[in-house]
C-alpha cells in the first residue's frame, strides 16, 4: 500500500493529510510537533483521490460549523497505550472537554497524566480524533500540537450556542 499525501487550506493555516491504502493516517498543522518520519508522508497526490476528497469534505463541513462527527475511514499505528488513549478521545463527545487527569484515571492511574499527554500529543489525526478536547486540570488550554490558537479555535467553534450567547453581553 502506497503512502501519499495532500495538502489542504483551513482556517487553522494548511493542512497536511496523510493516507495509506483506503484509510486516513494523519491530519497535520504547519509546525505541528511531533511529525512522523519523512517516509510516512509518501509521495503527493496530483490526481483526485477518494480519501482526501472525503476527509478534506469531512474537515471542511466542520470547519464551517454544520458537521459534528466523522465518517472517514481512519488507521492509526502507536503503540498499545497510545491506541489505547487515541480511542478514549474518540469518545469525547462533541462540545465537550475531559481532564488529562480523568483520562489518566479512566485508564487506570491518574498518576498517568503525564504519560496521557505525550500519547494525546502525538495523536496523527488531528481534529478528526478530538485531542483538542483534552485540557488542563482547571480547565486551561494547555499544549496541542497544532498550536494554543488553533486548540482555542476549534473549542469555540464546538462552544453550545447557549455558552455563546451568554459571551455576547
């Protein structure tokens, strides 16, 4: 299976998007931390591609505020407790936000928070796994890989309209 990918334009600045075969491997932001090894990039795609049509469709729906869950077909490939912690972020629900502390202790240590937030930094697949949604013990915005500005960005743009409404006066 050939790896390969795009690039794609965003209010978040470009955005790189990897795949591998019929799956989506990455979603990365210009000085992303944590980039994969060059070989996991690929080739670049000059013709129309299903995946990218799709996830790139996918991303821009969201972004436009009228989409709140994903379908594109997705891989990742860490290791057994980064599957483990990328999976719990899947379930966070849109609009909401959970603790690297509770994470921790929903998988058994809450002395883990640490090694929580290394695993939901290098999560390949921004935005479509919602490690934005992850925040510090009082709530405060703490490191994403894609920058504090573009984790705010995406909380808010997830905000309930009735938290919303109440920020106008």
């Amino acid at each position: 299976m050939n790896s390969r990918h795009t690039t794609m334009d965003s209010p978040l600045g470009q955005l790189t998007l990897t795949a591998r075969g019929e799956f989506l491997t990455g979603i990365f932001y210009e000085g992303h931390w944590h980039l994969p090894p060059t070989e996991y990039f690929g080739d670049p795609v000059e013709a129309e591609d299903a995946v990218f049509s799709r996830a790139e469709s996918e991303l821009r729906e969201y972004l436009d505020g009228t989409r709140t869950i994903f379908g594109v077909a997705f891989k990742t490939s860490g290791n057994p407790f980064q599957e483990r912690v990328w999976e719990r972020l899947q379930s966070i629900p849109f609009g909401e936000t959970v603790t690297y502390g509770e994470l921790a202790a929903e998988l058994g240590d809450p002395h883990l928070a640490q090694a929580v937030g290394s695993a939901v930094g290098r999560n390949p697949i921004s935005i479509v796994i919602p490690c934005h949604r992850v925040v510090g013990h009082k709530g405060q915005l703490t490191g994403y890989a894609g920058g504090l500005t573009n984790k705010r960005f995406l909380l808010e743009l997830e905000e309930p309209a009735s938290i919303r409404e109440s920020e106008l006066f």
